[in-house]
C-alpha cells in the first residue's frame, strides 16, 4: 500500500491535465517540425540528387556538419547563440527551428538514398518517351522511390518526437518539463511520473511505429 500510495497521489485531474497540456505542446512541436523537415528535407534531398554543380557539394558540406553535430547543441545554439546575432525566437519557435534544421539533414539523406534506389535506366526510359528531367523525377522516379521511403520517414519522424524532451534543458514546457515540475514537489513522485510520461511516449511512438511496419509489408 505504501508502495501504491505516491501513485495515488500523482494521478489527480489536476496533474493528469497538467500532463497533458504538456504533452499537447510536444505533439504540436513535433507536428510542425515535422512538415517543415519533411517540405526542407526534400528539396535538399532531391537537389543533392539532381547533382547540381556547386550546389549538390555546398548541400553536403552542410548536411554532413548538422548530422555530426549533436541535436542538443543546436538547441543551445537557436536559443542562446543566435540571439547574440540578433535572430531571437521564443522558446518554442527555436526548439521548432533547431528539430527542423536536425532532422532536414536526417529526411535529406532518406530522400536522396530512396531516389538513388531507383535505376538508372527508369530515367533513360523516361527521357526516351520526350519527357524533360524534372517531369520525369516527377512523374517516373519520385512514386517509385516514396514507397520505398515511407517506412524509414516514419522511424526519423519517431525519433523526432522522442528528440522533442531534449528541450527540457532550455525550460520548454512540454510533457517532460511538467512532469518534473510535478515530481520536484515530493522525490516519491519521481517512479509514477516517469511511469506515465513513458506511457504517452509509448502510445504514440508505438502507433507510428505500427504504421512503419504496416507500410514495410506492403512494399514487400
């Protein structure tokens, strides 16, 4: 019972509402950072295809220097460097701007290797049949080379929405910041707390990761 007793306690209305709303704010981070890095992921990916003189090489000096810098240093950096430049952004904005910079690297190299996939003769044929370069990636190699895509978009964008708690470090009240808000008034709250974070994690992360495995079958 005395084990039972700080789950009880933590698992008001007050609390799971407080929870929530900051679980709210994560979903609605997430969801942003996601379309943006979808839309900048796929023109950097498809650019980086296309071999564009100069521009393909720019592209991967920078996509290479993001993907090895850790997530959490470009957080400090939107929020507390950039500001000294005279770039300042709430904190929300900046965490939407750090995740979207992160993962456009990530999506950029999912774009580029899934149209990579595609042979080479799939764009002889096309340009065969009188269509130009850009109608041919458009109508020929991009359907082919997004069914193949699909599922590890799908694992980038789960591990966008874990990447999401990063943001504790800069007080982005999300779900993690909360939660800690709650467990900081009693060290007994700590164990229900995680139990319940960890489970609004799990249940979306899980269905997504269902939709992956769903979309790898019928690729197969």
């Amino acid at each position: 019972m005395d084990f039972l007793a700080p789950f009880i306690e933590v698992y008001t209305p007050d609390n799971i509402k407080f929870l929530l709303e900051g679980f709210g704010l994560t979903l609605k981070v997430a969801a942003i950072s996601i379309v943006l890095s979808f839309i900048v992921g796929g023109l950097i990916g498809t650019l980086r295809y296309a071999r564009i003189p100069v521009i393909s090489q720019l592209l991967a000096v920078i996509v290479e220097t993001i993907r090895n810098i850790p997530l959490l240093l470009i957080i400090f950096f939107t929020y507390f460097a950039l500001p000294e430049i005279g770039i300042e952004m709430e904190i929300t904005s900046a965490v939407i701007a750090a995740l979207t910079v992160f993962e456009s690297a990530m999506l950029s190299e999912i774009i580029r290797s899934g149209l990579n996939s595609i042979e080479k003769g799939q764009v002889e044929a096309g340009r065969a049949t009188g269509l130009n370069y850009i109608q041919t990636l458009r109508y020929i190699i991009m359907p082919q080379a997004l069914r193949r895509m699909v599922p590890p978009i799908v694992s980038q964008f789960i591990s966008l929405l874990k990447d999401t708690s990063l943001a504790v470090v800069i007080a982005l009240p999300d779900l993690l910041h909360n939660g800690q808000i709650i467990y900081a008034q009693n060290g007994s709250y700590v164990i229900p707390v995680f139990v319940i974070v960890s489970l609004m994690y799990f249940i979306v992360n899980f269905a997504l990761s269902l939709v992956a495995r769903r979309l790898e079958l019928k690729k197969t």
